[in-house]
C-alpha cells in the first residue's frame, strides 16, 4: 500500500465518517421540523379552539360565581348606605326645623 492509495482510503472514510456524523443530527431536525409542523396544524385545527372554548367557559363560571358570592355584600352597602342617608337627612331636617322655630 503505497501513500496515494492510503490517501484515498482516508479520505473515502473521512467522507463516510461526516456523512454519518451529519446523518444523525440531519434526522433529528427533520423529524422534529416534521413533528413541529404537524403539532402547529393539530393546534390551528383542534387545540386552540378547544383551549379558547375552555377558556370562555372558565370565564363565564368565573363571572356567575363571583356574582352569586358578591351580590349579598353588595345588598348589604347599599342598604347601609341608605339608611345612613336617610338619618343624615331626618337629622338635619329636624336640626334646620329647631332652628327656624327657634327665630319666629
């Protein structure tokens, strides 16, 4: 075996050795590529419509609930604000009576 054919030899088996060395990676990207196109058409198809439908119905139970749970409270203020108000008002319409009947 002389140089030139030793030459030949490493370089055929350098060649085979980056085929395979870029084979490998080569295949993972394109299955993954592959997988990743499929997984965005599953999205687009089935996923996000069903995502945003879950999603709305959490809303909307969401919204129900914290009516149902606020509504009392809610009652309650409005009530106390009332009658806060109508004290407030028979106070000073007998005060501004007492005083009016006091300078006749």
């Amino acid at each position: 075996m002389d140089l030139a054919t030793a030459r030949d030899l490493s370089i055929i088996l350098l060649a085979i050795e980056i085929f395979i060395l870029v084979l490998v990676p080569g295949a993972i990207f394109y299955f993954s590529i592959k997988g990743l196109r499929q997984g965005q058409k599953w999205l687009k198809i089935t996923g996000l419509p069903e995502a945003q439908r879950y999603t709305r119905l959490v809303a909307d139970k969401s919204n129900e609930y914290s009516a149902k749970i606020a509504d009392p409270f809610i009652k309650v203020d409005t009530v106390t604000i009332q009658t806060r108000k109508t004290a407030r008002a028979t106070w000073s319409g007998l005060r501004s009576r007492r005083q009016r009947s006091k300078h006749v």
